[in-house]
C-alpha cells in the first residue's frame, strides 16, 4: 500500500506493508539519500535490540555508512540534553550536508530524530520508519519537537520526512495498551473526517486490538490518509489542520495533571474526545453523537471516564497554560455528527468546567 503526501516539492510518499525494513537500503536511494554520506540511525532501548541489526544490514548491503545511537526508551528521552547527545553522534559519525537521519521507533524518536534532522548543518535528510500504532499520527505531517521541563513540543521545526515507511511485522511486539492508545488516533481521523471508517473501527475492534495484519492495514492506511489530506490543505496549521486536535485539549490536561505516563496518550485523548462529544451535546448537537464515541472508544479497550482523583480546577488551570484561553473563552473541536466537526472559538470556561465534572460520571 502507498499513499502520497500532497505538500508540492515537499511532497512525499507513505509506504505501508509487511517486510519492509528489509528494503530499506533500497528506499534510501529512492528517497534520494547520497552513499557517499553516513546515515544516522535514531531508535530506543525498546526497539533497537528488535529491529536495528536488521536495518544496518539492509543500509550497509545498500552501500551506505551507519551510524546508530540508542536512547532511552520514553518520552522523558524528547529532552535537550538526549538531542545534544544525539547531535554529539552525528558530528562524530562524519554526518555532512548530504546525510540523512532514520527515525526507527515511536513518536518518542520521531519527533526527536527530526528535529535532529531539522536542525544539525540547518537541516539534512530524513526518514520516518515508525513502529508504534500511534506513530501512524506523529510520522505523518512533519511536527518534530522536544519538550522543555516546563512545556511539552516547546522547541521545535515543521520538517516534512522524505518518506514514511512502516513495517506492520515490528508492530507485532507492541504491548497491548501501546496497541489500544495508538487506535485512538486512529478512531480520531474517522471521527473528524470519515464517518464510515469510524463505524469500521468498532465493527472490527477485535481485529485491531489482535493486530490482524489485513485489518490494521487498511486501518493504518485511511488514518494516515485522513491525516495527509488534512495537512496537504494547511501545513502550518494556520486554520483547518486544528481539526487533528479532537480530544487533545482536555487530554492534554489530563496528562500534565496527571503526570506524563499515568495515561498513556491515546488513553488521555480518549478520554478527551468522549469529553468533546458531550461538550456537543451541551452545545444542542445530538447526544447520540456522545453515545457512538464511548461506543467507539470501549470496544477498543479505551478509557472514556475521567478518574475522581482529577481536580477540575487543576486541569482547567493546565487548559489555559495549554494557550487555548482568551477572556474566559476557548477554541474547541466539536463533533457535528461522527465524521465530522468543526473549530468552535468561543465556548465558555464555564461549560468546559461543567464538561469536566460529567466526564467523572458518565462512560466507561
Ligand atoms: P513512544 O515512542 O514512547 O513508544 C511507546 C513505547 O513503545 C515506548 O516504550 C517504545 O520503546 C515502545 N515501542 C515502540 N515500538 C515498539 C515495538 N515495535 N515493539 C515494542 N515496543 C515498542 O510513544 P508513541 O506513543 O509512539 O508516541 C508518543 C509521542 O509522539 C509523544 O511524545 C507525542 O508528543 C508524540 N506525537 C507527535 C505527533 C506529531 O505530530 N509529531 C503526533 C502525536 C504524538
Ligand atoms: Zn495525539
């Protein structure tokens, strides 16, 4: 399967299959990479003792230099200090202009690795090889980032990837709650934007969560569709491209209250989406809206209820941290229907408050 990222000269393809990471020294001359130039291998503890011996093989049979570097795995590895350190193998390894950083692993190293990328001599090549569920969202669309210890995705680039290319075999070895929050993301472009794709989700929940390979396939092919069409109208998120972040206001909140980890990101914007359906609902949509969300969302083994302990106070007071708040108003993706919302800029604090509190009592 093959999609096309619509960005003019920054235009890029999305490969999507089995056995990919075997071809990968071939698509590195495809995407144009010189051999002349050593590559940058990104990946983390997690996944480089699966999948990295293979893809040196794979570069290195293609006529290419590797150099590797292995951080940590977890997001407290998307900091300055592991970037430097990254920075400090580039230089090492010889990088020049004409090289290229691979971003082997999760969200974690994407966004990590490119701004690597983005940033080392101003900006050479780079290869998005995602392994994570979730990453068919953060490979997808060129934010790359890191956090500083006071904001997350503070300091970062738009750095479109040269190409995406995801192997389905590595998510084999996912476990199983990394399974259910990367389909949130999933779910979420079928609820922005394709409707009959968000029904599909839930009549095939059980073949998502079993990874069964046609399933997830075709899955992972219309979300990061959605998701390229979505930026190929707005790159820079000037307007439209906000859809995206159905659910991602209130889930922030939900994980910087609760501590990075305690939910994980998709569980936090599950959370967050079942809590945009009934923010419609109390803006006059129809509550049916709500019940096809939490429907959606629990059949895939997500969260929809926000746990007691939550301050509503704390996570309000994280919303307006988040930039979101102007005189007591804020910007929401609200669902019209499932499969389609729109960008609200002036819902009341109040309302959201109200939101917040229903989130403790309703859903699973
Ligand atoms: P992650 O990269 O931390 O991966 C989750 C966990 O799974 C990690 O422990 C990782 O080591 C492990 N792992 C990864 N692949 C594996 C595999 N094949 N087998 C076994 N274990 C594996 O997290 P994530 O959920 O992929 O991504 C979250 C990050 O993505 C966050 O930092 C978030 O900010 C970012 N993000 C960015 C964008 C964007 O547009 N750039 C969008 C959404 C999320
Ligand atoms: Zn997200």
């Amino acid at each position: 399967r093959s999609i096309t990222v619509d960005l003019g000269e920054r235009s890029y393809p999305i490969y999507i299959g089995s056995g990919l990471l075997r071809s990968i020294g071939e698509r590195c001359i495809e995407a144009g990479f010189a051999q002349r130039s050593p590559l940058l291998v990104v990946s983390d503890t997690e996944v480089a003792p699966r999948y990295l011996e293979q893809v040196e093989a794979s570069l290195r049979s293609s006529g290419y230099t590797v150099v590797s570097h292995v951080i940590q795995a977890g997001e407290a590895s998307k900091s300055l200090a592991v970037y430097e350190e990254v920075i400090t193998t580039a230089i090492q390894g010889g990088l020049d202009r004409s090289s290229a950083v691979l971003a082997l692993g999760g969200g974690v190293v994407g966004d990590l690795a490119g701004f690597v990328a983005a940033s080392y001599m101003r900006g050479i090549g780079f290869m998005q090889i995602p392994t994570t569920i979730l990453a068919h969202d953060s490979s997808v669309g060129g934010k790359v980032a890191v956090n500083h210890p006071l904001a997350k995705n503070m300091l970062g680039a738009f750095y479109q990837p040269s190409m995406v290319l995801y192997d389905l075999d590595t998510l084999a070895t996912l476990p199983p709650r990394q399974v259910a929050s990367g389909l949130a993301e999933v779910v979420k472009h079928g609820l922005i934007l394709d409707r009959e794709f968000a029904y599909w989700c839930r009549e095939h929940a059980d073949e998502l969560l079993a990874l069964d390979p046609e399933a997830l396939g075709y899955a992972l092919e219309r979300g990061c569709a959605i998701k390229a069409d979505v930026i190929g109208g707005d790159e820079r998120e000037h307007g439209q491209r906000a859809i995206l972040n159905l659910g991602h206001t209130i889930g922030h909140a939900i994980e910087a209250v609760g501590g990075y980890g305690t939910f994980l990101h998709g569980e936090a914007i599950a959370i967050g989406m079942a809590g945009s359906a009934l923010l419609a609902a109390k803006l006059g949509r129809d509550r049916q809206i709500y019940e096809d969300t939490v429907s959606m969302l629990a059949a895939l083994s997500l969260p929809t209820r926000l746990p007691s302990k939550y301050s509503g106070k704390e996570l309000m007071e994280a919303m307006m941290h988040d930039k979101k708040f102007k005189e007591g108003r804020m910007t929401f993706i609200v669902p019209e229907a499932i499969g389609e919302v729109s960008i609200i800029s002036d819902v009341q604090a109040s309302d959201v408050t109200e939101v917040i509190a229903q989130l403790k009592k309703e859903g699973s």
